[in-house]
C-alpha cells in the first residue's frame, strides 16, 4: 500500500490540530472555518483560529459583557456588542499580554496580523448578515515599517558552502555528525540557494519529484499550487551525489519517499532544516543573522540583479502577487537606475 503523500499528511495533521483549537472557541465559529476552507490553506485556518483564541481570551478577562460567561457559550449575535474603541483597546492589549504562564509581546506585525485575522472573521458573519455591524471596518491598523531585505554577498555564499562541506569550523561534537550528513546538508543548502524555494517546499520534496532529465524539481507551493523550478548545473551536482547516498539509506515506515532524510531516517522538518542552517551560519564570518528565507532573498537578488524581469522573480519565488516582489527588491531598482546613468551619452567626448 502507497505510502501517504507528505502534503496529504501535513493537511491531516492540520485538520486534527484546528478541531481542537476550535474546542475552546464559541459554537458559532467552526461555521468560520467551514466558509474559508476552499480560499485557504490549513496552515492559515490554523493561525487564525490561535488569533481567535487571543481575541476571546481578551473579551472575556476584560470586557464587561462577557466577564461572567464561559467562552464557548458567546453567540455570534454578540460580536455585535464590540464596538471601534474596544478594538483599539485590543490592539493595545496585543503589544504585552500572558496567557498560560508566557509572556507575549507583539511588534506592529505582530499586531497587524491578529487584526488581519479579526477582520476575516468579522467580514464572514457581515457578509452572510449574521451581525448588523463591522467594527473592525472603522479602525486603523498599524502603519508597517518595512525591512531591509537581508541578502547574502557572494564571498558569503561561498564561504558558507565551504563550511558546509568541509565542516572545518563546527564543534567537536558536531563534526562526529558532519559525516553523516554532509552530502545531505550540502544538496539542501545549494538546492536552497540556487533555487529559492522554501523550507517547507524542500522538505516536502519526494524522490519522484526530482527531475534530472529537465533539471527541475516538481514542488507543492504554498497556496496549493504545484509548480516546476529549474536549478543549475552547480545543485544538479548537489543533487546527484547526495541521491547516490540516499539510495543506500532504507528510511522509517512512512518515510519511503522522503528526498531529505534525518538521521532518524524520517523526513526532516523545518525546524530541524533552520537549526542546520544556524549551525553552519556560525561558521560564517558575518554579522548577517543567516536564516533559511535570507538564503531564499539571496537568490531573488541574484536572479533580479542577472535578469532585470521583477515578473520573472515573483513566478520563480511563488510570490502570488508582483508588488509584494517589487517591493522587496524596490532597493535593487535604485542600484540599477543608478548603474545606468552614464548609459546614455547626449555628445561625443572631446579628445
């Protein structure tokens, strides 16, 4: 019998994880869930339903109406009790709060998210004229102060597959590891900067889903689309060795298809592809804080920065909207524009 695909798995596990976050929501919410599952991922339905538990965890420490109450006996006729300035004595909460025995604090997108989630939530039960009023209409999220997007050099990028692959720099103890994992570790990284898919994309990688032939992987994105990315010749031979050593591990039941195997022989997780790139950033000499998404804008960078196609970097990352792209790479645009300003010559030079 086939084993289970990993995506098949992921939404599974999913799916049992939001039924019991919804337990300890009112009853009128799963009727949320049901309207939004063909528009999202359970990923997000996941994060909006800890975002709810946020915002009746408040309601019901702090709001006079539904003090005295048991969460999971709020109607949904009640959202209409809450009105603009509790929203924003809301948000005000959102930057410092505990909740089971920790300490939250949330910075403006922090904050800009769980609203995001509450105006989802408010917009479904308005729409369906569930409740007569839509507070969250009337208040005005957080302005973003945008990142810098951290990138790395190609001295940096050079360095940090030299350790990868020499392991010179790590720990005594990590290096008794290094062996195991260094052709492994090797293919993720160089897959990772030559590519630009995501941790989540890698991991969820299947041996059928490498194609040689076409020099691509077949990959599951985000939104559910599937998609093929080209690599290189420098990640097809990345690619290939560690595919030679894969084909002599015999991985765990219910792993069989697994590209990236841990040394529990199980497909890696995400967590455990951030810890190895932590690991090897350490060895590095930056002071860049390296993280696997810093080596997915560098590899944005570096194809804008070859190509000029800012449509063709956003179809390559999955990014599902361009300007969210643009806006990203809005400081390469300025280094361009700048290179160019002796392009154009208006006389011949005099000798």
């Amino acid at each position: 019998m086939p084993s289970r695909s990993y995506h098949e798995q992921l939404d599974k596990a999913n799916t049992i994880k939001l039924r019991e976050l919804m337990e300890g929501l009112p009853d009128f919410v799963p009727a949320f869930f049901r309207g939004i599952d063909q528009t999202t991922s359970s990923r997000t339905r996941i994060a909006y339903a800890y975002d709810l538990h946020v915002f009746f965890d408040y309601l019901h420490q702090a709001h006079p109406d539904f003090k005295d109450r048991e969460i999971i006996s709020y109607a949904v006729t009640d959202l209409d009790k809450i009105k603009s300035v509790d929203l924003e004595k809301y948000m005000e909460h959102l930057r410092y709060y505990s909740n089971e025995d920790a300490e939250r604090v949330n910075q403006e997108r922090g904050i800009m998210r769980k609203m995001s989630s509450l105006k989802t939530f408010y917009n479904y039960f308005f729409k369906k004229e569930m409740i007569f009023t839509n507070p969250t209409a009337l208040i005005s999220l957080p302005k973003l102060h945008e990142k810098e997007i951290i990138r790395l050099d190609i001295d940096e990028v050079a360095d940090l597959l030299d350790q990868v692959e020499s392991g010179e720099k790590l720990t005594k103890k990590q290096q008794e590891f290094h062996e195991k994992t260094r052709l492994r570790d090797l293919a993720l990284m160089t897959l990772m900067l030559g590519t630009g898919i995501r941790v989540s994309e890698c991991i969820g990688l299947n041996l059928d889903d490498i194609d040689f032939r076409n020099a691509g992987v077949h990959v599951h994105r985000k939104g559910g689309k599937d998609v093929v990315v080209y690599f290189g010749d420098e990640v097809e031979e990345a690619l290939r060795v560690y595919g030679e050593e894969r084909k002599k591990i015999i991985p765990a039941a219910g792993h069989e298809d697994a590209f990236f195997l841990s040394l529990q022989r199980k497909r890696m997780s995400v967590r455990s592809v951030e810890n190895l790139v932590k690991k090897y950033s350490r060895t590095v000499t930056t002071l860049k804080n390296i993280t696997p998404h810093k080596l997915r804008s560098t590899y944005g960078t570096n194809l804008y920065r070859e190509t000029g196609d800012i449509y063709l970097v956003a179809d390559v990352l999955g990014h599902s909207d361009v300007n969210t792209t643009r806006k990203h790479y809005a400081a390469l645009d300025d280094e361009r524009r700048r290179s160019a300003r002796n392009k154009v010559q208006l006389r011949e030079k005099k000798e």
